[in-house]
C-alpha cells in the first residue's frame, strides 16, 4: 500500500489537477463510484484505478490498481468528502466530423454551467460538444463532476471554434447563435434536421467575430423581470428545441 | 462606525443566516451590488442597508444603515469575497391565489438548483413558485444568489404542496408531474393555459403522494446515454412548454 505523500506517483496523479499537465499527459483524473463505474462501461481507456484502504470496489479484470493509505487519497481527491475511488484516464483522440446536431460553447468559464451542458446535450442526442477557446477545460474537475458521466458518452472537442464552422457549414449545417439583438424568438425558426447551436457566457455573450459566423440569430423570449438565463438553461431549452 | 464583532446587531445579522432565525424574525440578508440594487428597485421592505467602510454606493433616501469596519463585513457575509453592501429585508407575507402558471419544487435541497429554477420562473413568465416541504428555504444565501434576483419579482411560497394543489385544481388548473414513470413525453401534451408543473429532486424524484395528485404525467425524453436531466434544466424546459 502507498502510504508516502512523497511517492513519485502520488504527485503524478496531483499533477492532473492541472490542465497544462493533463495536455501533456493526455491522461486525466476521474473521482467517486458513479463517475469511475461510467468510465469503466464506456470505451474510454482506464490507465489505472486508485483505490483508498478499505473501499470496497469490485475490481475488473486487467486493469492496474493501487491501493493508497486515507491520508493519501485525500491529498489526491478534490472533493471535500472522496469516496476512495478514482481512476487515471487515457484522453480519447478523435477526428472531428460534422454531424446532424453539435452544440458549441463560446468562453465559458463556469465549470458547473459547461459539465451540465454536456450532460444536457447527451440527454438531448446531440453528437458532439465543442468547447471554444476561453472555455473551462472539459477535463477540469468540476466540469467532469457536473457532467455526470455523459463526458464518456458525448465525443468533447476543444478549440478555436470558427475553424469547426467551416466544416460544419460545407457539410449542409445551420449555425444558430444564441444573442440577444437582432435575433428570432427560438420558437419562430423551424430546425432543419442539421444545426448546430452557438451559446456564449452570460455576460459578455458570444465574441461578435463568432455570431458573425452564424447562419440565423435565436434567443429565448423573457416574459418576466430577470435580465437573463443561465447559459446552461438556455442551452437545454434549444437543444431540445433543436431536437423536438 | 460599527467596528465590534461583540455589538448586538451583529450578532442579530449572522443569526439571518439561519432559517430559524429568519422564520422568527421573519427578515433575511442579501448581499452584494446586483441583489442590493433588485430589491431597492422592488417593493419590498429594505429595514437596513450595511455598507462596509469604502464602499461606494448611492445612500436612499430614507433607508436606515449602518456602516461597517472590513472585519465586521467578513463576519456577516457568506461569500469569499464580499462587495462590502448587503442589505436587511422584511419578508413579504402574501395571500395564496390561484394564477395561471404555477412551478412546484418537491423536496429539492440543492440551492443552487433551487435559485436556478426561481429565475428561469420569472424569465419563462410563471406567475408564482411553490417550494414543498423538504425544499431547501427560498431565503437561504444560496438560494438567493443564484435567482439572481428573482426571488423579488416573482412571488414564492412554502409549505406542503398538497394543501396548494387543491386550490389550483378548484381554480381548473391541469397539473403536471415530471416523471420517468407511466409518463408522456412533454412535446405531445398541449398546454392548457392554466398549468402547474411539479419537479421533484434528482435521486428520488417526485414522492408518490404528490405524484397522486397530478392530473398528468410528463417526462423529458433522454435521446443519449444519460441517466438523467439536472432538476432546473427538466423545469427550465417544461416552463418553456407551458408558455409557448
């Protein structure tokens, strides 16, 4: 059992918590029951499974483990009360390809509001997320947490996101941005079978250089007093929009 | 200037953070720019405004308040980094009266969510939110935070959802329960223009009494992999159901 919080590889796994290593390692680090037995259904790569004393974990077969002392796994666990499970993952390098229904994340930083937008856009059969540039890293944490496990069941790509128009749009898709101005109330706009969906952080809304890209402007009509939704909210409300 | 952490009416504002206290006291806190500007511009009672030494704010004409040394503000504030302005208000004590679209939340103790699902109230034009027994309290700080100051344009009441569903269904309401079970999925159901809709907590979902009483069953169909839809996502797009 591992017991030294000295040990090469408990700074290793400490070292994930951290995007810039996580980029180099391209492994990243997944916490609690739920979230290590989604990993384990999914096609995704387990590196090795870590295990606190006394956890009781039904262990599959051919994957590495270590088993860690309490005061390890704390220093390894980001949340306030770990399970004792976690699990090193392999980051899965796809190609992207445009696909009927993809929802793109302009700068958002929350990583409560992006985990949850990929948890909806799984439930909503979307087929993939693009977080943009200025965007919460997918495999942050918090992000990974909130998503529930739907981050292994959605394809997640990252980067400039006017280079996925592109593509997108060559293969016959319509970009909706969601803004405030000069925009059609989402209930108006038939969806055409392929779309996508552009939404931006609640504050500044997404770049201008980015809805100049989009092929129709969409927002959410407010009936009432608030200022605004929450990003998350008003990327449930088109996506399912979008899919209905 | 108020500098003693030992003065009564310190004391009297931290003990605001408990719901007991403000139950009692029947007055809470609220903190920070946004929240303090809502309910100046709202008709609810400000009793006092507590405003940290430095802080730049334009004083009301007729508003009581009390300023504060950094220290005394740190100990009253519930956020990490304080904007040095919170503000003491008198609970409204309204009537219940049948409207036409009313949100009931069964036993959710997640703020967050609850705040969440407060807000999206006010933007999706809901006329009133109903927090059942179990449901973490409308005037938590939490809570508060995240309506984003809807909790002053949108009037919320608690207690026992049964006792509100009777009046609702007099008043020829048609109620929804969101449910997984023997349910229809939401796109196939018209609104009636007097609606409830009844989102329970993520884990149990909706306790089967109150199931009991719902006119009908509706669910959220999920297309992808995931288990389920986070609590203010499911009300964020059946509100916006019901109001189309």
């Amino acid at each position: 059992m591992l017991t030294s919080l000295q040990n090469a590889k408990v700074k290793e796994w400490k070292k994930l918590h951290k995007r810039k290593y996580r980029n180099q390692s391209a492994q990243f680090l997944v916490e609690g029951f739920h979230m290590v037995e989604e990993v384990l259904k999914s096609s995704w790569e387990v590196k090795e499974l870590i295990i606190r004393e006394g956890t009781e974990f039904p262990l599959p077969e051919g994957i590495p483990y270590t088993l860690v002392s309490p005061q390890v796994f704390t220093a390894i666990a980001e949340t306030e009360t770990p399970q004792g499970i976690a699990a090193v993952v392999g980051k899965e390098n796809r190609g992207f390809e445009p696909k009927a229904l993809t929802l793109m994340i302009d700068a958002v930083q929350d990583p409560g509001n992006v985990g949850t937008l990929i948890r909806t856009a799984d439930a909503a059969g979307f087929d993939q997320v693009i977080l943009g540039t200025g965007s919460v890293d997918a495999y942050n944490d918090k992000v990974l947490r909130a998503t529930q496990g739907s981050i292994f069941h959605i394809p997640i790509f990252a980067g400039d996101l006017e280079e996925y128009i592109q593509p997108l749009k060559e293969a016959g898709t319509e970009i909706w941005a969601s803004t405030l101005e000069d925009a059609h109330p989402f209930q108006q706009l038939q969806p055409t079978g392929k779309s996508a969906i552009i939404v931006g952080n609640e504050g500044q809304g997404i770049q201008q250089h980015i809805v100049r890209q989009a092929d129709k402007q969409v927002y959410i009509p407010i009936y009432g007093q608030a200022e605004s939704l929450n990003v998350a909210i008003a990327g449930a409300v088109l996506m399912y929009h979008l899919k209905s």
